[in-house]
C-alpha cells in the first residue's frame, strides 16, 4: 500500500463512494403517500471500509462515549409515552490527519436504537475529514413510493457523485475543486489507492438546481422567491457561529431539512433563521458566565443536567437548560434550579419532547424564539 501524503489523503477521503454503495432513505411524503422525497447515505461499512483502503486498519481509530437521558416524554403513533434518549460521541482519530468528533443520538424506545446513534456518530465524525460529507451537497429528489412508504427505484445520482467523475474534476454546479482535491484529481496514484467513495467538503447547491428543484408531487414548483434566497444566505452564515451540530439541529427540527435552500416555505425559514439567532445570542450569554465559574463547577452542572461538553450541545432545549444552570451558579442558586426554569420557560422545549417533571405543554408552537431577546443580556456581576 503507497503512503499517501496529507493533501493525496484528504483528497481521496473526499470522493464519493461508489453507485452500488449509495443507499435511499425516504424523509418527507406528500398528502397522497405516494411520493416521498428521499436523501442519499451510505452504511457505516463504506466509511470503514475506505478508511482501511487508505490508511489500513492500523492507521485510525474510532472511539465511543455513551451517555443516557432518562424520564423523557415525547409523542409517539399520536400518544405520548415516557422514554430516554440515547447519545453517542464517537471519536475518530487518523494518523497524519489528528481526531475529529461527532454525535449521534436516537429514543431508546426505537429499534436498534444504540447501533443507530452510533452509526450518526461516526459518520458525522467522519466527514470533519471530509468521508462523506459530499452527502450534503445533494438535493434530495422526490420519488415515486409503495405502499410501505419505500422508494419503487432509487434515483440517478448526478454526475459529479461517480468517484471517476469527481476525480476528473466534476462538481456540483457552482462550486470549485479545493486545493486537496485538485490534487487528488491530477494524482493518478492516489486515485488508483481508494476503492470505497468518499465524501466532498460541503458547499452551497447550484441556483439552477434550487430553482429547479422537485416538487412534492403536487402544484407546487421549487422555485424560491429573492426573499428566500436571502434568507439562505444569513441562515448559512450562522452554521460556523453556532457549530455545525446545533445549525443541523435547527434544520431537521424546523425545516426538515439539511440545508436551508432545500426548506421551500420562507415562513419556515423565517423561523429557522430566527432559531439560530436565539442560539448565537445563547452561546454568547454562556461566554460571558464561563470566565467566572470555576472548571469543577462546569462539568458537576453538566453531569447533573446529564447534558455533553459545551462544545457538544446539540440542540436547543440542552443549551437553554445549561445556559439557565451556568447562571444559576453565577447568580447564586443552585444548578439544579436550571431544571425548574425551563420547565415554566414557554421556549425551553421543543415539539413533541419535554423533560421530566414538565407540564403537557407542546411547547415551541407559538415561540418565535428558543430563547428570549430580553433575556439574552450579559449577566451582571
């Protein structure tokens, strides 16, 4: 096996993984339940796979952190049922390349619930290298479903998705090789060392491509107006102040969605766009409070509240609940006020999901922020 340099190895990590190993998953259904729009994956295996082509099994590794969240009370089948929640942290470190993290997580009542969040883990550590990530760089089609609700034959991929296109240069419309992989695409022996596809470095889908984009089966056209376009913009902006695991976050809960232009509805994105606002001034409010709590203090709060590391919070509700618990502390009471705060705040939780004692509010449907404007001031000394 030839060593590949830096720039050969991010390269081929970023080709796509061959056709036969693309696999469809159906999202979204139109009225009917006759088309249903799907996004393409690959098994973990493929990015496993890949990685041993290129650095042999010896040359990385993967490692998990599972952490429980318990008493937790979402809807189900229209009925709400008391379950947990599984997270998972999967580290994955290469050699020459360093360690990059992801997380996954999924109900505990759901099948295979922890294969599945590890699964997310690995594979959104993975494509901090790039393996994969070109997943995010695809609209996903609308196509004709069965009966149980699974695609009668899966798309075409476009072009610049086969490994051999993408090594000659192919990519989306709109969007230019990096340095990495021109390399890779000009380095013959590089190309020939990847049998399994890599993933491309996310970038923004071509105009023709969002204004042409399918439609639900219905009357509706995916053309956006200049106001969505614009909202696309300032939402995308956000995703590197708030980090790209909360950014997905606020996509999947309020657009069903992994990138903005795929939202059609600019109410929808109008909503998304003010959710990420809230989170920024959210981060911002905990800066101004870690400088004046102790390290210890930090992680008790954080095992108390079974919440990540700062830099892992995921989703809305947990940074409200260690926003509140960090200024507890600051303020004086206890960290485990926190948990009583968002349980009477109207914006600490989200649709279908409450934490454990919370009233049967819903919660987030007539919220025009996570976190209020008036609330988000530095806390004072």
């Amino acid at each position: 096996m030839k060593k590949l340099n830096q720039e050969e190895l991010l390269a081929e990590l970023e080709v796509p993984f061959p056709v036969d190993q693309v696999l469809w998953r159906v999202t979204n259904t139109a009225n009917n339940r006759t088309r249903g729009q799907v996004v393409a994956y690959a098994d973990p295996r493929a990015y496993t796979d890949r990685l041993n082509a290129l650095v042999s099994p010896q040359g990385w590794t993967r490692n998990y952190e599972t952490v429980t969240m318990n008493n937790i009370t979402r809807t189900k089948r229209n009925a709400e049922i008391v379950t947990g929640k599984i997270l998972v942290t999967c580290k994955v470190t290469i050699d020459g390349l360093g360690t990059h993290a992801g997380t996954g997580e999924e109900w505990a009542d759901e099948d295979n619930a922890m294969t599945s969040a590890e699964a997310q883990a690995f594979k959104r550590a993975c494509s901090c290298f790039g393996l994969g990530r070109y997943f995010y760089d695809f609209d996903a089609p609308w196509v004709d479903i069965d009966d149980k609700g699974r695609p009668k034959k899966a798309p075409s991929v476009a072009p610049w998705m086969v490994p051999d296109n993408w090594r000659k240069g192919q990519r989306p419309s709109g969007k230019a090789p990096t340095g990495a992989q021109q390399t890779g695409a000009l380095s013959g022996t590089a190309a020939s060392t990847a049998r399994n596809g890599n993933s491309a470095p996310p970038s923004a889908t071509s105009n023709k491509s969002r204004q042409n984009g399918s439609s639900n089966g219905n009357s509706k056209t995916g053309e956006q107006s200049q106001s969505g376009s614009e909202l696309d913009q300032r939402i995308a902006a956000l995703e590197e102040t708030v980090g790209i695991k909360l950014y997905r976050w606020v996509l999947r809960e309020y657009g069903h969605a992994n990138q903005p232009h795929l939202v059609r509805d600019v109410q929808q994105k109008k909503k998304i766009l003010d959710v990420l606002e809230s989170a920024t001034c959210g981060l911002r409010r905990m800066e101004a409070v870690l400088d004046r709590i102790p390290e210890q203090q930090v992680s008790a709060l954080l095992a108390k509240l079974q919440a990540p590391p700062l830099n892992e919070i995921a989703d809305m509700p947990t940074l409200v609940l260690v926003v509140q618990g960090l200024e507890s502390i600051v303020n004086g009471s206890h960290p485990s006020a926190a948990w009583s705060r968002l349980s009477s705040h109207p914006h600490g939780r989200h649709a279908g999901i409450r934490v454990s004692p919370v009233p049967s509010s819903r919660g987030f449907e007539n919220e025009d922020k996570c976190i209020d404007r008036t609330e988000l001031q530095p806390v004072r000394n």
